[in-house]
C-alpha cells in the first residue's frame, strides 16, 4: 500500500494531488484508479476525483491492485524505447558521463511502477548499487538514487554525472557543493528579453500551495522563511519572433531554478507545463517536453580538466529551426 500526507493548508482535488506526488503518473491514470475504488483517503475509499484532501489527511493507493488492474505503469515497449536513447557519453572508472533523453526519470520516484535512469545504468553498471549519500533520508533511500551526484529534471535532456564507486561519489558531490562544476543550459522562453546578458538573483522557496512546485521570492513582501539563494545567468542566444533562445549557466543548484527563475522574469520556457502557466498547459501544438537541455559540463577531477558538451535533441533543433 502506497502511503502519503497532505501537507499544505489550501485544499486540493485529490486526483491533482496524487499527478503531483507521482510524477511519472497522468492525471487521467489517477482518475481511472480512483474509479476502480482503489484510492483511500483517511481509511476511507475516494469515489469521485474531484474530491478534496485537507491538511493532514492521510492518501493511500493499493499498489497490489493498481498492478492488477493496469499492469506496468510504463510498458516493456517504453522501456526499451527510453533504453536505447540513453548514450554513455564518456566511461572513466569513477564516472559515467550520460546524456538522458527527455521523459525519463534520474531515479525512481515514491510510485514503485517508475522506470529511471539508475535502472537503466544499473543494468549495465551494477557496481553503482549501493553508492549513494550514507546520510540520505529515508525517502531518498526508497527511491533508489544510486550513483546520483546531481540531477535534471524527468522532461530536461542532456548531461549527467554518475559516480561508480563511494570514493568518486563523495569527490563529485563535493565539487557540485563548492559549485566547480560548470553547468550550462540552452533553453527556448516567451517573449522577447530585452536585457542580453544578466544574473537572476531571487532566492526560491518551496510553494504554499503545491508543494511539487517552487517559487521566486520578488518581494520583500513574500514569505522568505526557507528561502535558498540561487543565481541563474543568461546570454541571449537568439530572437525569434515571439520567442528567445538563451544560454544559461546556473552557480547553484536549486530545484526546478532555470525554470523558476525565467517564470520569475515573465518568460517562462516553452513547454513547461508546471511554470509555464495556462499558454503552455491549454497549448496542444507545443513541445510534449520543455525546451531545456543540459548542454556542456565541464570540471577538474583528480587535476584533470573535463569538458563534455550534448547537442540540442533533434525535437528541440527542429522546433527552433521551425521558427527561422
């Protein structure tokens, strides 16, 4: 049985509140499975989607009988697919550098039906299994983020790092602590951004009413218990015609900042379905991805200097080549 609380004072449907919990899970999935009476709230079964949890309500899921009525949440198909689009960019004997396709999760989520990137790379790696932070929460512990030294997000493609052993693990992680690793992005936002060059300085937050989500703290007036300094720079690449395409280099790691911080600006990026607001979340024709991309890492290891650099996916290279 899948076990959660809700945690945030402002009510919310259930069936959003689970399509936020779970990820790599559709709202219209969770729907069915509240259907079919498989969804518990405080004990009792849920029968309407559009029903509220409160603070502290207690959500389960009965796992056994999701797998009964639906089987794998992602098909053998899938997997395969995801499989043979993740590229081993570079093997040294303490890293992977990978390049990840869009779609696919870093590691497994709280739903055990998730497939992620350490599934795959344990299968071809199986001496990553059991690198990890000793000191990681339980949480972190059940989603099985073996190797995992930093992290995009499920709909982000590009570069990533995987440790291979504990040594490396703890070497890599603490380049990324002291921010020695140079992390550069190219992303496509709404509108046209007057400034070419600049630094996004808003501290983030973690959102009071959703808590998947982060925000922007613009305002002395904003609630700033929590809040995390983060510092996003960009060079305008591009003008297109209702849209920019940006270069960006991130000196910190925050949840979700490339995305925050470009919402922050009035210039959300194409395709982001969770920042982009309701252009992007009513807008059929768009990217089934945001326009982000993990494009360059570059980093000393050992007194080495290593520089890896990914091409825009060709879903990306053709929608802005669309735009000319």
């Amino acid at each position: 049985m899948f076990k959660t609380q809700y945690h945030t004072a402002e009510p919310m449907r259930i069936d959003k509140f689970l399509t936020h919990f779970l990820p790599d899970v559709s709202r219209q999935y969770v729907q069915e499975l509240i259907i079919q009476e498989i969804v518990f709230k405080n004990g009792i079964i849920v029968k309407k989607p559009k029903e509220m949890v409160s603070l502290g309500d207690i959500v389960e899921v009965d796992i056994a009988a999701v797998k009964q009525y639906t089987g794998d949440s992602i098909s053998q198909d899938r997997k395969q697919e995801l499989r043979d689009q993740v590229k081993i960019i570079y093997e040294h004997h303490d890293f992977l550098i990978i390049d990840k396709p869009a779609g696919l999760l870093m590691h497994k989520t709280n739903n055990p039906q998730s497939y992620s990137l350490v599934d795959i790379i344990k299968e071809l790696y199986p001496e990553i299994e059991g690198v990890k932070d000793k000191n990681q929460s339980r949480e972190a512990q059940m989603q099985q983020r073996d190797g995992i030294v930093h992290r995009i997000d499920k709909d982000t493609s590009g570069l990533v790092i995987i440790a291979r052993n504990q040594e490396a693990f703890e070497l890599l992680k603490h380049l990324f602590q002291d921010r020695e690793v140079y992390k550069e992005y190219i992303c496509l936002v709404r509108g046209h951004i007057r400034q070419t060059h600049d630094h996004i300085t808003y501290p983030i937050i973690r959102s009071k009413l959703d808590h998947t989500k982060r925000v922007a703290v613009v305002s002395d007036k904003q609630s700033k218990s929590h809040e995390r300094h983060a510092d996003t720079e960009y060079w305008v690449q591009k003008i297109y015609d209702k849209a920019s395409l940006l270069k960006v280099v991130i000196h910190t790691g925050r949840t979700h900042q490339i995305r925050v911080h470009m919402k922050a600006i009035g210039h959300p990026i194409i395709g982001d379905k969770l920042y982009g607001g309701k252009v992007e979340a009513q807008d059929n024709q768009t990217l089934s991805r945001q326009f982000l991309h993990a494009a360059r890492l570059q980093f000393n290891y050992r007194e080495k200097q290593y520089t890896f650099d990914s091409k825009l996916p060709r879903e990306l290279q053709n929608y802005v080549d669309a735009l000319s």
